[in-house]
C-alpha cells in the first residue's frame, strides 16, 4: 500500500521542476560575496541576514564588525549589501565618487507620491534635484536656524533636568527624538509643537507614523523576498507610507504655500526658499501634489 498519493509521471515531474525551481529562486544570489572572499554572516533562504535585525541594528552591526572585520556582507532580502568601515572606502562613496557613481539608493519601491524624494531619486533625476537642493543649505541659512535650535536646547536640558531631579532612569530616546522633532517642525514649517511636552500634537502623531519601520510589514517583506513584485504593487497604487499622513503633510506645505502668496513674513525662510526655488525650476510645469509632499520629506 502507497503512502503517496497517485500522480501521473508528468505531474510528479511538475512537481520535482517546481520544488527545485523553489530551492534554487531561494539560495540563488547568496553566493555573491562568497566569490569574492568577502567574509559574513550565513544568510538564510529567502530572508538572506534580516532576521538578525531582530538583535537590533546596532548591535548586529557592532557584532558583524568584531567577527569580520572592516568590510563585511549581509543579504537584505535577496539584496546583497556591503558594509565597510574603512576610512578612505566610505570617503570615496560618499564624496569623491558620490556624484558620478554612487548616485542611487536601496530601493523596495512602493514610495507613494515620494517617488520623486531625494532620498528615492536614482541617477540624473538624482543629480538634478541635487543640483537644485545644494544652494539651500549653505552656512549663511542654517545660521539663520541657530536662534531657534538653541531654544529646543533649552527645552531639552529643561525637560531632562526635571526627570533627573525625580531621581528616575532618564531614557535618552525619550528626549532627543521630540528635540529633532521640533528643530525640524520649527525651523522648516515654522510650527512650535513642543512634542516633549505635547505628545499627542497632530505633526508628532503624523510623523511617528511616516517614520515607523515594522520589519514583518507584509509589504515590505513581498518586496524584499521578491523583488520583482515591487514595480507590480507600485502600479496597483500600494505604499509604505499611509495615506493619511501623506495628506496631512499636503496641507501643510499648501497651508505654507498660501501664506508665501499672500506675503505672509512668518512663513519660515528655508522651507519658503526651497519653495520659491522649485516654482523657479518648474517654471511652466504644474506645483504638483507630490513635490509639495517630497519637500515635507527633506
């Protein structure tokens, strides 16, 4: 008596070519840094190294880094990815050779109206919207900014210092993340949430929910574990980022916008200057909706 169900020889050859298929689609790219004596950790089928993000970035980072050395590769997924910790490598990347050939980033796509960020942008749509950020951020403009970061200074110290007269555990997240919050909301949006003090403050809300990162996404894992799906979900309107928020941060540059055509001086400087500088560089082309959510992004 068969234990195996019957099957045609054709079907259990479908089969078999369908299950190495699998096997082979599973362990496929991991032989990339094997080639070329790069030391790292064992990736697994599918998931490459992700799952020891699980340890925390820093510390899978600080272990790879005392177990291998100063260069090292991981697997994001399919996605080979190297980490270097020399000096003189990571100046070449990132100065000397950033411009000509070190343009793009990691991309899973699904970016949503921020398919145009610079931190998305890949090649000479790179370089151009580069080209046109780079006179933002001079000297003279973040100086400007200096008033307003001092204050949030004090609000920080203020703000530890009552924790620490309690005598309780001060954790530093807790603390510094609301501070680049409101240096950031303050100085582009001209918007003083105080999220230390007001948590529940709509931008601190929206902005937690852009930032978050969940590493079992379903999304994400689609487009990590299969990469060509990527493109498909993008056509079929699916995104990282919720669409609430990226509404919420419409109105708000819209809000800015308003305010810059009306002549309203409060509107902050800078995030008036890149506004005034991309309606310079689309001269002609429509103010539309995602360069006013990809300037939130910056």
């Amino acid at each position: 008596m068969s234990f195996l169900p019957y099957f045609s020889a054709e079907t259990w050859t479908i089969l078999a070519l369908l299950i190495t298929l699998i096997v082979v689609y599973g362990y496929w790219p991991y032989g990339v840094f094997t080639k070329m004596g790069i030391p790292g950790p064992k990736p697994l089928p599918y998931f490459g190294t992700m799952l020891e993000y699980k340890k925390g970035f820093t510390n899978f980072d600080t272990e790879c880094f005392q177990k291998y050395g100063r260069i090292w590769g991981i697997y994001d997924g399919r996605q080979p990815v190297l980490c270097i910790m020399d000096k003189s490598m990571i100046k070449t990347v990132l100065i000397k050779e950033c411009y000509n050939i070190f343009t793009n980033r990691r991309n899973f796509h699904l970016n949503g109206e921020l398919f145009d960020a610079v931190s998305v942008a890949e090649d000479d749509t790179w370089r151009r919207i580069r080209s046109v950020l780079s006179p933002s951020f001079t000297s003279g403009r973040l100086k400007e900014m200096f008033a307003i970061m001092k204050q949030h200074s004090s609000n920080l110290l203020s703000g530890m210092k009552k924790q620490a007269d309690k005598d309780q555990t001060i954790e530093l997240k807790e603390f510094f993340g609301p501070y680049s919050m409101d240096v950031v909301t303050s100085t582009a949006f001209s918007v003083d949430i105080d999220s230390l003090n007001n948590p529940s403050d709509p931008f601190v809300s929206n902005v937690k929910k852009m930032l978050k990162f969940d590493l079992f996404n379903p999304l994400f894992l689609l487009a990590a574990l299969f990469p060509f799906t990527g493109p498909i979900l993008e056509k079929m309107k699916f995104s990282f980022f919720p669409t609430a928020v990226t509404d919420f941060f419409y109105a708000s540059l819209a809000k800015i916008k308003s305010g810059r055509d009306a002549g309203n001086s409060t509107v902050n400087m800078f995030i008036l200057y890149l506004i005034m500088l991309f309606v310079y560089v689309c001269d002609g082309c429509d103010w539309t909706r995602s360069i006013r959510i990809c300037l939130c992004w910056l």
